[in-house]
C-alpha cells in the first residue's frame, strides 16, 4: 500500500475487471511495536525511526491510494472515499505517537480532500472518515488484555471512561460504514465519525 506501482497496479486490474471504481476504504494501519513507547521508558530515548514508520503507514497509507485511485472516482463524477481514523485524533492515548500523530493528520486530510474534490469536481463525490473507539483485536490484544485473560491497567482505564463500559466489536463497525458508503449520506463530507461507544462524548462525571 506504501508503494505507489502497485497501488497503481491493483487500480488498473480492478478497472480491467469491473471497468469503474465505486467506493475507496482505506483500512490500512495501526501500530509499529517499536513505535510503543513503554510506561517505564525514557520519553525522549523512544526510537524516532519506529515513530516515524508508523506516522507513514497510517498517514502515507492512506494518502496514496488516495491519490491513485481518488483520481478515478473523482474523474468518474460520482464515488466515496472512507478513510479511518481513531478516536487519539480527539482524546490522545499515551505510549504511541507515531499512530496519534498520523490520525490527527487523517483527520485534517479527510477535511482538505472533501473540500477539494467537491470544489472541484462537484457535490457527488464525497470523502469521510470513521474514528473507532477501542476495539480489542488481534492486531492491540497484547496492550489490552494480561497474558492470565485479565483486562490491563491501561484497559480499565479505557472502560472507566466508555459509558458503555466494554470494548468494542469490529462488527460494530458495519454499520456506519454502509451508511458512508450510501446514498444515505449523500450530503456528508468531511466529516469524521465516531463510533466509539460513547467515550470520546463523555467527560468521566
């Protein structure tokens, strides 16, 4: 996804297939293990090229298929780009900054694109984002659950301050992602959405 001949690659064979693209969701990302700074470890001593390998994953992931095959559906009149975000874009997680620095950049280009694209090439293309909340998966399993299947300190945390108080399900993702993706949303864009179970609404009182 970082290398821009085979982004450009997929785009050509997916048109050779379908002969258009609808729809853009760009779900590539998370954290860079080395990019994790630990609770008890020297902020300033935390490895800057881990950090910065996580900012180009998430922020470069996203911005190139953007451009590849944003121009498509762009030039094409009418289609919907998704990028995802995270709720550290609007309430900072310590320990990782390569990934909350990227998904406040994610934010801020899902604004610029939306407003360039409708500017340019009118109100029928259209460009969002989802910002989850915690969802426990394999990918952040280790941060959020102790090796005996009890939640962490870090994990508590997190549900001390989610009104619903659980975690959540990619599942529960679905739903707002169809409803971005449809006809239902037809005048939204640039807009970043939570799905979050309540955490990023609540102030803990």
């Amino acid at each position: 996804i970082m290398n821009e001949q085979d982004v450009t690659r997929a785009k050509d064979e997916v048109l050779q297939k379908w002969g258009r693209i609808d729809a853009l969701v760009n779900a590539v990302g998370g954290n860079i293990p080395g990019a994790t700074i630990g609770a008890d470890q020297d902020l300033f001593a935390s490895n800057i090229q881990d950090t910065i390998k996580a900012i180009e994953l998430n922020l470069y992931g996203t911005m190139i298929p953007t451009h590849i095959i944003g121009r498509v559906i762009a030039e094409s009149g009418k289609g919907v780009i998704i990028n995802i975000s995270s709720l550290t874009a609007s309430r900072p997680f310590t320990r990782v900054l390569g990934y909350t620095v990227a998904k406040h950049g994610i934010d801020g280009y899902t604004k610029w694109m939306a407003t360039e694209l409708a500017q340019r090439y009118g109100d029928q293309v259209r460009v969002n984002a989802i910002a989850p909340g915690v969802f426990l998966t394999k990918q952040n399993k280790n941060l959020l659950i102790n090796p005996d299947g009890t939640y962490s300190d870090r994990t508590k945390r997190i549900l001390n301050g989610t009104p619903y108080n659980r975690l959540g399900d990619p599942r529960e993702l679905k739903g707002t992602l169809i409803y971005l993706l449809s006809d239902a949303s037809a005048f939204v864009t640039g807009e970043t959405v939570f799905v979050d179970g309540g955490f990023n609404a609540w102030c803990g009182v």
